[in-house]
C-alpha cells in the first residue's frame, strides 16, 4: 500500500486490524481510529471495499445446500475408503 504510507503506516499490520474491525472484534477506540483512517486513506478503504465484498460472496456460497447426490457419493467415497483402510 504505497501511496498511504505517511497517512497511517499502511502495511500487513495496518490490514490485519482492518480484518479485526471487519471481524467486530476491536474496542470502541479502535473503531473509531480505523474508521478514521479508511475515511482519510483512499487505497486502504479500496482493500476494506474489497474484503467485504469478498465476505460477502463467501457468505452467499456458505448458505447454498450442496445436492443430495454430491452428498451422498461423498459419503460412499468416505465409506469404500474407510472399509479399504
């Protein structure tokens, strides 16, 4: 993240607490001071942007049943396996 060095020392760390806001698990001061810094760091909010429409995406794909004929020949290919070993 280059262009936002001087704005808040962007780096692996500055995303990991990106993540840790996504995932709720910050105080309320650190809110705050993430919010801040994606409202005055335009390529950082473009990765928060980013991952929440990744979140999002994932979610949609978790909530989709698998068909009942993959299930089951999972589960055959589980038993022979078991039955082999």
């Amino acid at each position: 993240m280059s262009d936002c060095q001087g704005l808040g020392d962007c780096d692996d760390a500055r995303m990991q607490r990106i993540y840790e806001y996504l995932d709720g698990a910050l105080t309320h001061d650190d809110i705050a001071e993430i919010k801040d810094h994606l409202d005055g760091c335009p390529e950082c909010f473009e990765q928060y942007d980013l991952e929440c429409v990744i979140r999002v995406m994932v979610k949609r794909s978790c909530t989709e049943a698998a068909p009942e004929n993959l299930k089951n020949s999972i589960l055959d290919r589980i038993h022979s396996s078991s039955v082999e070993a």
